[in-house]
C-alpha cells in the first residue's frame, strides 16, 4: 500500500509501446534504471506504467528505437494539481489534507491483536495502551523487539510473540502456552502441594522428593513433593537436611460440583418501530455528539457501530465515527418449553466445560441432570475431572525445626 501511495503522489503514466523496438526499449529501460511496471504484451502492442519524470526520456529512446508511445491515461497528484489549477482554494485545500494525511501516518493510531485465547483482547491492548504505546505515540520511538520482550515478562503463558509496524498499525501476534504442561516453579526453598481435594493419578518430580503416590486420597493444603530432602547414611542415620524448591508435575481426579437454576417465567422484547439514531464523531480521543435524541423510551436496547477512518488497509489516522441506534422494544412474559429449558440448560454447562478446557482440564464423567420443578429448571450433579493440582508452597519453619531435631 505504501507503494502505491509514492506512485500516486508522484504521477505516473500508461502507455502503449507499438512498433518493431518496443521489446529494445524496455531493455534500454532496464539499462538505464527507468522504473516500469505492470508490463502486459498484446497481439502487436505492449503496454507499461511509467512515473511521470521518466516520460521524456522514455520518449528519446522510442525515437531511437523506431516506437509509437501513446498514452493512455495519466494518475495522479501532479494531473489534478494541473487539472485544478486554476481553482487555488481547491488546491489550497488540497495540499493541506495531503499534509494532514502524511502528517498523522508518522503516528500510531492503532493496535491489532491477534491470537489471544486465555488473555483477553481488551487486557492485553490496555496494557499495551497505558504502558508502552499509547495511541498517538510516533512510529519512530516503538522499538518492537523491546516490546515484544516486555510483553513476554508480563505475561507467562504467552510462549511466541511477534510486534509489527505496518503503516499506522501496531500488529501484535502472539501464541499461548498450553496451561496443562506448565510447571510453577520458585527459585528458593519450596514444597508443592495439593490446590483441591483430588485423588492423585500421576506424578513426575524434578526437584525434591515425592511423599503421595498414585491412587492416593490428599487433601487441599497437603504436601505432594517436598523441598526438604535428607540424606542418610548407610546406617540409616540422619547425616544432612536440604531444602531445595521442589517441583514437578502432579495431576489429580476431582470431583467438581456443579449446581445451575433459572426460572422457567422470562421476558421476550418485542420490537416496536420506534427507533432512534444519532452519530458520533472523535478525534483522537475527543467526542463530539453533533445531534444527540433525547430518550424517552422506557423500555429500549442500544446498538452501536464504532469505525476508525482510514487509508488503505493498514494507515489509520486519528479520526472516527459511530452510529447509536435506539430501538423501542415492549417486554411480554413467555414461559420455556420443556425442551427450550433443558436445550438453555445444557448449553449453560457446556460453556462451563468449555471455560475448564480452556485451563487444560480433562473431562472423565459428567454426571450433571437436569429437572424441572416448582416453576424452575435445576442443573444439578458433578463433574470427574483430570488436571494439574500441584503448586508451590513455602517452606515453613516448623518443617525445618522439626527435620533439624531429627
């Protein structure tokens, strides 16, 4: 897109190369490092595109060569300065927006992320925003490498990220790390202990010693690998107590209770004709609300559309829009059907499922039911579940007193 800005500002030609030399002209082109382009061949033609310096000298080598050059069309900047040049508040005008224009291009007026999943789009922008590129901020001082280092620290789970400059954009990318496989780990002296009730299906220590073993019942709170190791002799003598920040990986079967109720009574909006609309335009970060409505709708949903202005895909300058649509709506009391109850019910649960999925959770058994009673829908039950369990825990010093006197 850049590109074909500096083509536009400067002017460029189409023309039409006829003749027995068009193909040594546009060697001689080459030769002598006039830019061409978008060269197509016809039957007894060729047609190019040429900047608009380049026309005359184009023209000396078609009469060396024996070659009709036409123009087609021209485009431009230069053609409409020409074309209006007698009409200078037009031109005035008009250089002032292509000041404008360049002027605002040499700042950031937008952040594009892509590829978050466990961080939110709106977390990571604000961020981005409030911390290290606030919107407005020149292109020239953004150092990507440092964000994307930066960003890296603040935020763990991300294992890749990429920071790109395209025209007034910030493009952020980045990939997140599976939480199932991560491994909390603390460089001082630590236990790792059970976060929920669980039966313990798997263990894999990397520092310290495992004290719980598979098929185990623990406890919230319980230790599953310990920091304090002691060394014994042959004699089975204490000789030596170290405490070294355990870690590992530790999984457990849960038991997760799930309990959901909502009426089977609920109000429907039906949508009246009465609507309402309005713009809203911002600079930078100023509104400004020409023609607000008054509202006086009781009962009314509010839908907004908000556009950045830009240029081409990639160059935003500081200027957007909204439209704000108020429509009138009257509320009716309906009641679900047994179906439509128990179809909002289990789409309920399955967000719930999905959300655990999300944390790298397992799914073993669901054993959720759903009823209806007393004018209510009940999802009720359990669900069985796989997941990581083990997190640091510091070291007390009863643990280290009560290892020392032994």
């Amino acid at each position: 897109m850049l590109k074909k800005l500096v083509k536009y500002i400067l002017g460029y030609y189409i023309l039409i190369l006829k003749g027995a030399g068009a193909d040594r002209l546009i060697n001689i082109c080459n030769t002598n490092q006039i830019k061409i382009w978008n060269i197509t061949k016809n039957e007894d033609a060729l047609t190019l595109c040429v900047y608009r310096k380049d026309y005359k000298r184009i023209l000396e080598f078609a009469e060396k060569t024996e070659t009709d050059v036409d123009i087609i069309l021209d485009k431009g900047i230069p053609f409409l300065l020409h074309k209006y040049r007698k009409r200078k508040c037009f031109l005035i005008g008009f250089l002032i927006f292509i000041f404008l224009v360049w002027k605002y291009t040499t700042f950031v007026w937008d952040i594009n992320i892509e590829g978050e999943g466990y961080y939110s789009f709106e977390e990571i922008e604000k961020r981005i925003k409030e911390n290290y590129v606030p919107i407005g901020s020149k292109v020239s001082d953004i150092n990507c490498k440092w964000l994307e280092d930066t960003l890296r620290e603040d935020y763990p789970e991300i294992s890749w990220i990429s920071c790109e400059l395209k025209g007034t954009q910030l493009n952020v990318t980045l990939t997140e790390t599976i939480r199932d496989d991560t491994v909390s780990e603390r460089n001082v002296p630590c236990n790792i202990v059970a976060s929920e009730d669980c039966i313990v299906t798997e263990i894999l220590v990397k520092n310290g010693v495992a004290v719980v073993e598979v098929g185990d019942e623990v406890k919230k709170g319980d230790i599953l690998i310990t920091g304090v190791v002691n060394i014994y002799n042959e004699y089975d003598e204490l000789i030596e107590t170290n405490y070294v920040p355990a870690s590992g990986f530790v999984y457990g079967q849960i038991k997760r209770s799930y309990e959901d109720e909502f009426d089977m009574n609920h109000y429907i909006k039906n949508y009246t004709e009465n609507k309402k609309t309005y713009y809203s335009f911002f600079i930078k970060e100023n509104i400004f609300e020409p023609f607000k409505h008054e509202n006086s709708f009781v009962n009314y949903d509010v839908i907004t559309d908000y556009k950045k202005v830009r240029i081409f895909d990639t160059f935003y300058i500081p200027f957007a829009y909204q439209k704000t649509t108020i429509s009138e709506y009257e509320p009716k009391l309906s009641t679900y059907t047994a179906g439509e109850a128990e179809e909002k019910a289990k789409n309920k649960l399955q967000v719930y499922i999905d959300d655990l999925r999300k944390k790298g959770v397992e799914i073993l058994e669901n054993n959720v039911k759903i009823s209806i009673r007393n004018g209510k829908c009940h999802a009720g039950g359990n669900l069985v579940t796989r997941e990581l369990v083990g997190i640091p825990s510091d070291i007390s010093l009863f643990e280290q007193g009560e290892d020392t006197e032994e």
